[in-house]
C-alpha cells in the first residue's frame, strides 16, 4: 500500500513580494504571482521525492 502525503504550504506575504519587485524592477508585480511561484517550486520537490 503505497503512503499518502500531504504537503504543507506557508503562507507567502504578497505585499512584501510586491515591494521586493518594485525595488528591482521596472515591471509590474502581477498579483500571487510570488504565491504560485512558490506552490509550483514545493510541487516539484514533493514529485522528485516521490510524493
């Protein structure tokens, strides 16, 4: 039987990721972008550990 895991995301401060960007860059911060960069980041750790 093969173990079911859950994976624990934190949560991300968008307003502080939105400053972060406008202190570096000329671009616009597209909202949760920082938020679903970091989900797809953990996804692709749990997948290589094979979760």
């Amino acid at each position: 039987m093969k173990e079911v895991h859950t994976i624990n995301y934190y949560p991300i401060n968008e307003g502080a990721a939105r400053r972060a960007k406008e202190m570096n860059s000329f671009s616009d911060y597209k909202e949760g972008s920082a938020t679903a960069e970091y989900r797809a980041m953990v996804d692709k750790a749990a997948a290589i550990i094979g979760w």
